[in-house]
C-alpha cells in the first residue's frame, strides 16, 4: 500500500476538528419528543451477588510458599481485631466482623465503604 493510497483512505486531521461540530441527522436527538418515565429497575434485586468476607492477605514468593508444610503460619496484612474486608462480586463494599447467629457465622456491617454503591442498590 502506497501513502498515497492511505493518504487517500484516511479523513485528513483538519476534518477530525469539524466532525462533531456540525450536528447530523444521525446523531441529532429529536427534542419534541418527551423523555419517557424512569424505568422500574426492582428486577435487579433478585440477581444473586457473590459476597465474600475477607480475613486478610499477603503476597510471598512462590519458591516460599512451595516450601511451607503443615502446620506453618503466614503472617497476614491485618492486625487481630481489625475489620474484615466485605466484597460484592469482588468489589470492596464495607468492613465487618464476624458474629455466631443461630449456630452460623454471620457478619454486622461495621463500616460502609462504598455508600454509593448501597444507594444505587435502592430502587
């Protein structure tokens, strides 16, 4: 392929500056119609997340953690007593401690991270 070629093929520069300028029929949005009303998004709280307590972590080498055996301790982030990390799918939403209610572990919210988060969850 010659530059001519591509010269050819490509927009010039000096047309990328007027290309969102000038408003198309393609884009242009018809403003006489009226906006339609919010939708009813409560669907959405019956999708099942994934919400996962986090003790703590580390990173080590591999070479050391080939070599642990039963019985060792890794030293982790967290000091006892700290908060737990809570994640929903993943993404850190609050922090917690663990509780025993009716003979299983449950978790009390201590502190939320990402308030936004909650309030987009209230539909």
């Amino acid at each position: 392929m010659t530059n001519d070629s591509l010269n050819d093929d490509l927009m010039g520069l000096d047309d990328l500056d007027n290309l969102f300028d000038e408003e198309s029929d393609a884009v242009r949005l018809d403003k006489s119609v009226p906006k339609s009303a919010p939708r009813d998004l409560n669907f959405f709280r019956h999708i099942p997340v994934k919400v996962t307590l986090e003790v703590a972590s580390t990173e080590l080498p591999l070479g050391d953690l080939m070599q642990i055996s039963e019985g060792a301790v890794i030293e982790l982030d967290k000091q006892a007593g700290e908060p737990l990390d809570v994640r929903v799918n993943g993404r850190l939403l609050a922090r917690g401690e663990v509780v025993v209610a009716n003979g299983k572990y449950g978790l009390r919210l201590v502190d939320i991270i990402d308030q936004q988060a909650l309030g987009q969850l209230d539909l």
